[in-house]
C-alpha cells in the first residue's frame, strides 16, 4: 500500500506516508440507490445458483439451461432486464425467465421477496 500511495497520491497529497494521511471523504451525491439495489439482485440471484451448484456438486461453470426469478418488487422486470447479461454470464445460463411465468421460482432468498429456480 505504501509504495502504491507514494507511486500515485503523494505527490497530490503532500504527505510522507499513506500512514498520517488523511481517509477519503464521501461525496453523498455520488451514491445511486437504485444501483446498490440491482448490484443486490444480481449478488442474491448469483448466490443462489452458486449455492445450487455446490450442493450437487457442480462446478461452478457448469451450464444452466435456465434460472427463473420472480419478485413482489415493482419495477423488477426492468431491474432484471438491466442486469440479465452479466447475471447469465456469471452463472452460465442459457435464459432467465422473469415474472409470473417463472412458476419454477421456488428458492425463497431470504430477506427479500425474489424467489430463484433453476432448470438443467
């Protein structure tokens, strides 16, 4: 960390050391809520089928035909589309299916109202 901080921020900051200088300050209007909450889907749903492919003993990039997802959450549907190709990348899924007609949706995640299931 120090020879990063003397490589790049020293000269900026005119300290001697990362050590005695000053933490970052938070610029409040920077924060994006609705961000955070996609990045929390795509992290919830991720999780679920990482957990799935553990328990049967999967590897990780072992292909998925399909993940369905569901949610109480208005605007989910958007939030989905947004995320779908990097969430399919990640899990290797062929298609994820949102909405009323992911009827095989039947992981609950807990603390929120997506449910996950998932087709070979």
């Amino acid at each position: 960390s120090e020879e990063v901080y003397q490589l790049y921020f020293a000269q900026h900051d005119g300290m001697k050391s990362v050590h005695i200088s000053s933490w970052p300050s938070v610029d409040k209007k920077l924060n994006n809520e609705e961000a955070e909450s996609m990045g929390d889907t795509a992290v919830a749903i991720i999780s679920v089928v990482r957990k799935y492919k553990s328990q049967k003993g999967k590897p990780l990039n072992a292909d998925i035909a399909e993940v369905h997802v569901q949610s109480s959450e208005k605007g989910f549907d958007a939030v989905i589309k947004s995320i779908e190709d990097d969430v399919k990348a990640v899990i290797h899924a062929g298609r994820i299916v949102v909405g009323d007609k992911a009827s095989k949706a039947d992981i609950a995640c807990e603390g929120t109202s997506l449910k996950v299931g998932i087709i070979e």
